[in-house]
C-alpha cells in the first residue's frame, strides 16, 4: 500500500552532476526518516545519506561534501544531489522510507532502484 519510486539516475562523465529524486505515497501518516542507499556490482548494499526527521543525520565518508540529501516534507519527497561524480559512485541507487501507517505500526519501504553509472 505504500509505494516509494526513485528517478533521476543516468549515465554520466567523471566529473558531472546527477539529481535523483524518491517519492512516497500510500497509507503514510507521517514519515520518520528517509535514506538513500546504494549497491555496486558484486557488493553488498551500503548507506549513502539518511534524514531523520527531516534533518540530515549522516553520510557516508567517501561521498561527504559531494552529495547532499535534502527532503521535501509537503511532498513526501527525498532528493540526493550528487557533484563530481566518480566510477566510483556507479551503482543502483535505492530509496529507503520509515513511516508510520494508519494501524500506528512503523514499517519501512524500498522503491526499485535507479541505475546511475559513471565512465569516461
């Protein structure tokens, strides 16, 4: 009943920019906390930048003062704004949703993934 989709991912050059976008819908009251994720090729999937309550709590340390997380609360929508990127960063990137739902449990949600890939 809860839906999370992520875009905005591509295929870039060393150096460029990417914006990606995660949106929330469904039977939410109220969102807890929003993360963006990532798995490579072959590697276990990994914690790029989380929200709490709309504030930005941590990032991981090969991304910091590259990528930056921000949340549009009205919207229910998580954005990652991602500079200079690396091959490195090549990866899907996933969204991930705690919320709260109507029964008042706490659940968590993942969208698909969006693919970004970074190469000269």
């Amino acid at each position: 009943q809860v839906q999370v989709v992520e875009s905005g991912g591509d295929l870039v050059q060393p150096g460029e920019s990417l914006r990606l976008s995660c949106v929330a819908s469904g039977s939410i009251v109220n969102i807890n906390a929003m993360g963006w994720y990532r798995q490579a090729p072959g590697a276990q999937r990994e914690l790029v930048a989380l929200l709490i309550s709309g504030v930005s709590a941590k990032y991981a340390d090969d991304v910091k003062g590259r990528f930056t997380a921000s949340r549009d609360v009205a919207k229910n929508t998580l954005f990652l704004q991602m500079n200079n990127l690396k091959p490195e960063d090549t990866a899907v990137y996933y969204c991930n949703v705690r919320f709260r739902d109507y029964t008042g449990s706490i659940s968590s949600a993942w969208g698909q993934g969006t693919q970004v890939a970074v190469s000269s």
